[in-house]
C-alpha cells in the first residue's frame, strides 16, 4: 500500500513545522562582511598600487626577477653552460 501526501506551503512555514532555526539573520550578516571585504579587496587592486607591491624597486626589482628566471630555466637544462 502507498500514500501520497502533498503540501503546499512556504519555506518559513515547513522550517517553522520541522523545527530548524531561522538563518535569515545570520546569512544577511554574513554577506554583508563577505561584501565589505570584497570591497577592501577590490580598493587595492587599482593600477598603482598593484605595480608598487609588484615592483618594490621598480628596474632593479624587473632586473631581479629576470635573473631569477634565467638561474630557474638554467636549473631545468644541466647541459646549457653560459660560455
């Protein structure tokens, strides 16, 4: 034998019938912080300051980090010798 049973009603009402917690609140706080830090986030993501955290010293750092480069693609090829 099988019964089916068919209810209609809204999210707060079955959550309220079943007993769970109402995490509305909590979720709206949640996005809000989520929000504000994306924010924060996307503030330091302008052109100059990324270039200034990139690039400390500007040339010399680009000259640094072309010689890190160069010491790492040497390490991967043992028989390449500068002459």
């Amino acid at each position: 034998m099988k019964f089916t049973v068919d209810v209609e009603c809204t999210p707060e009402e079955a959550r309220t019938f079943l007993g769970l917690p109402d995490v509305q609140p909590m979720q709206e706080a949640m996005m809000r912080q989520v929000e504000e830090r994306m924010k924060q986030a996307l503030s330091a993501m302008d052109p100059d300051t990324m270039m200034k955290i990139w690039m400390p010293a500007g040339i010399q750092g680009m000259e640094q980090m072309q010689k890190m480069f160069w010491s790492q693609f040497s390490a991967g090829f043992p028989n390449s010798k500068e002459k």
